[in-house]
C-alpha cells in the first residue's frame, strides 16, 4: 500500500509525502499497457497481437503517468478524508518536489511532496445582545402614499386613443423616413418609433403638445429624446443590429400615427377590487393605510439587505483570521489557467476578504445547525416562479410545477437557491442573536445609502476575484 505522511510546518502549512512503491502501480500499468495491446491495429500485426514492447514504447510513459496520477489522486484524497483535514484549496506538488521522468526499462519507487494550506481554526465573536446595530426604518409620508395611489390608479386606467391633442403622460407612435437633402433617402430607414412625450427634448415636446393625431414634423432621430446616446437610439428606436454599420442620416420626416393615453382609474370600489384584491379594502382610509403597508415592506426589504451587509462588515473586523498567504497565491496561479502572478497579487485582498466571509458564514451555519430542505427548495423555486408569471391565466399549477421540476434538476439553478435560502435563515439567525434598535430615516436619506451600498457591492463585482473551483 502507498504510503503518506504528513508535516507540519506550522498551524496553516503541511506537507504531505506520499511514496509510491513499484509494487503499489505496476500490476495496474501492466493491465493498462495489455488493454491498448488488445484494442491495437497497427500496419505489419494483427489486431491485438502488437508486441508489448512496441506498445510500450509508443504509449508507455503516458500510461504510467496516468497510473501514477490516479493512484496519487486516490491517496490524497483518502488521506483527507480520514485525517478530516480541513484544506484551503487543493493540495499542489510543493516548491522542494524534483521533476521526475519515469524510465520504463527500470521502474522505482517514487516519492511525491504535496503543500496544503491549512484553514485556521477561530471562534465566532460578535454574536451577542451585547452587539448592537441598527435597522434603517424609512418614514413612510402623506406624499409617497398619494404618489403610490395616483401610480396604481394609473395603471388601472382605461387606455384610449385620442385623435384631437397631445398630452404630457402620453405614448405616441411614430413612421420616420430618412431623409437627404430634404428627400426621402433611396434605399434610407422607414422605421416605427414609440416615445412618451415627457422623454422628448424640451424644444421637440412643446411643439409635439400643439399637434394632434396625422400631423407631421421634421426633426434629429438622434436628439428626440432627452439625455440619450446615439447607440442608444440605433438599438431602441431605430432597432438596428451592432453589426448593422450603415450610416443613418440625422434628419426624419416624421408622422404621428398613433397617440396613446391612459385615463386613470377613479378611486373607487371597483379600483380597490382591481388593485387590492377584491374585499381587502372598501374605503380610502384603508387603502391608504394598506398602501403604507406595502411602501413599507418594500423598504424594509432594502432595509434588511443593508442590515445583513452590516452583520458581514462587523463580523469580519471581529474574526481576523490568518491565512497560508504565500501558499494560497501558489494555489490560485495553479488553479487558473489565465492567471498572472500580477493580477493574483493585485485581487489577493478581494480574495482574502471573500474567503474570511465563506469560513465565517460555513461556521456560523454549522454552530446553528443550519439546513435547506428538498421541500423548502421547492417551494422557493414555486414562489419565484409565481413572481415571474403574476397572474397570468397560463400559470396553472402543472406549468408552475414542470418549471419547479426544471429548476430542481439544474444544478446552478438548485445552488443558486440553496445559498439564497441558506443566506436568509443566517440572516434571521442573526438578527435573533443580536440587538437591532429601529433608527428612523427620510426616504432621500435612506436612498442615498442604499445607493452608496449597491455601488460598492458593483465595484467588488468588477473586480478579477479568482474563486476556489
């Protein structure tokens, strides 16, 4: 049997050496060499009688490599298992290993040195109802619940369309022509364009206010719209493909052909119905009070995001952990391909820093016996799905539950939701364990934070962090 020891170096860094002795792989190289002897039609033999010693010579160093490399794989793996070592990475051959050419007319025993990087060994601090924190409660004002109201009614309106004026709220429809030298273009656009009237630059919009459903104007495809880009408009209004290089002249003729405009609803019981859900609310004081409600959740929602990114940041100035840093840099040029000794060294910290918070949060969640459940997954996907379809008619119980068959049998998908799932009920762990103190904030303010959080989260993702594969 193969033989491994280990040493260590210190508390984040062993060796292990493992001996192969010629008896451990050669009856297995044997078998691999007669099972390409077999399969062999080479010109001058019959198939399967090639002599061993052409085959050998043709094939014989990259089967024993083969050989040596699962038995090796096996080993360290066995080994890990057992010692229930807890590694950072993979094992990689170490820096003292000399570089071995096997001679196949005089096989040895070999004896292969691996580093491995050590996970530190912590106790989790900053867990208590002595650590306080505070959860950002946003005012909820008279003006963002009549904004709410005036929005659902709006959107529970009747669309019509006018032929006799133009209004601000309104979508119209527009058939632009190229145009050259005052013509229409040979060969030039004939495009069908949709814009809300308050996108429209200022000086286009007022003279668009003045028309009506049939008239005409001439104007820049690119500057219709305000704080716009010329991509913007070959994408959107003009739907040309990136590959699409033609030359589009500024100027169209344009005419209106359509003018849509939705008339809001009344606040009445049929809007209640239509908006709350029939008999949830039957008067305005109760769909003002509901309305509150549902601002509410949606920026506690923000507001438990941002409290959970505060658990992070305070555990990981409470947790500083030591890391095997020479060896994890080693690991990381080895594990990617595409790396650089330069960019390894330049995203090491992003890297470490992701690092401290998946043994923290893996603690965190082993100290709490935490688990998502086949069943709670299900559901997470059948509520995601719901979201998704609304209350489309085609969202029948067998369609919601195929796509929850679906997701379940894709592996992203399944693990995408478990970190999620898994994400919350630390969250809530937490929060249990913790002092959470209400702090009450003006909507402007609180946007003004969550904007701060989201874009350092953007710049975090825009950086090369080289993940554990």
């Amino acid at each position: 049997m193969p033989k491994v020891v280990r040493e260590d170096v210190d508390n984040l860094n062993s060796v292990l050496t493992v001996t192969l002795e010629k008896k451990d792989y050669e009856p297995k190289y044997v078998s691999e060499l007669d099972k390409y002897r077999k399969q062999a039609q080479m010109k001058g033999f019959r198939k399967g009688k090639t002599p061993i010693s052409v085959i050998k010579k043709m094939y014989g160093k990259a089967v024993l490599a083969d050989v040596i490399n699962e038995l090796l794989q096996e080993e360290l793996n066995n080994h890990l298992t057992n010692e229930k070592l807890d590694i950072l990475g993979q094992p990689i051959p170490a820096e003292t290993q000399e570089k071995i050419d096997f001679d196949l007319k005089d096989l040895q025993d070999y004896e292969f040195k691996f580093d491995l990087g050590l996970a530190p060994k912590f106790d989790i601090k900053g867990i208590d109802a002595d650590d306080v924190y505070e959860f950002y409660k946003v005012n909820i004002t008279d003006d963002m619940i009549n904004e709410d109201l005036e929005a659902g009614l709006q959107r529970t309106g009747e669309r019509i369309n006018p032929e006799d004026d133009i209004q601000e709220k309104d979508f119209i429809r527009l058939e632009g022509t190229e145009l050259e030298n005052g013509q229409p273009k040979e060969d030039g656009l004939v495009k069908e364009i949709s814009v809300l009237v308050e996108r429209l630059n200022d000086k286009l919009k007022a003279d668009i206010l003045s028309k009506k459903l049939g008239d005409r104007f001439v104007d820049n495809v690119f500057k219709l719209e305000k704080d716009t880009t010329e991509s913007y408009v070959r994408k959107n209004l003009l739907q040309l493909e990136e590959s699409d290089e033609r030359e589009v002249n500024d100027e169209f003729d344009f005419e209106i052909t359509e003018v849509s405009r939705v008339v809001p609803a009344e606040l009445n019981q049929e809007f209640f119905d239509k908006f709350f859900g029939e008999g949830v609310v039957s008067s305005e004081a109760e769909a003002r009070e509901k309305t509150k409600e549902h601002i509410q959740k949606h920026f506690d929602n923000q507001a438990d995001a941002l409290l959970f990114r505060d658990f992070q940041e305070r555990l990981l100035e409470e947790n500083v952990l030591e890391f095997p840093k020479e060896f994890l840099k080693r690991w990381m040029l080895v594990a990617n391909e595409n790396a650089t000794a330069e960019l390894i060294e330049s995203e090491y910290d992003s890297f470490q820093k992701n690092l401290q918070w998946t043994l923290i949060r893996s603690k965190l969640i082993k100290e709490f016996d935490l688990d998502v459940k086949e069943e709670e997954l299900r559901e997470g996907f059948a509520n995601q799905i719901m979201g998704y379809l609304g209350n489309s008619p085609y969202a029948t119980h067998d369609l919601v539950q195929s796509m929850v068959e679906r997701s379940m049998s894709d592996e992203n998908s399944l693990r995408r939701m478990y970190d999620e799932m898994m994400t919350d009920k630390l969250h809530t762990v937490i929060k249990d364990k913790v002092t959470v103190n209400d702090k009450v904030i003006e909507v402007e303010a609180f946007k003004e934070i969550a904007q701060q959080a989201r874009d350092a989260a953007e710049s975090e993702r825009n950086k090369v962090v080289l993940e554990e594969e």
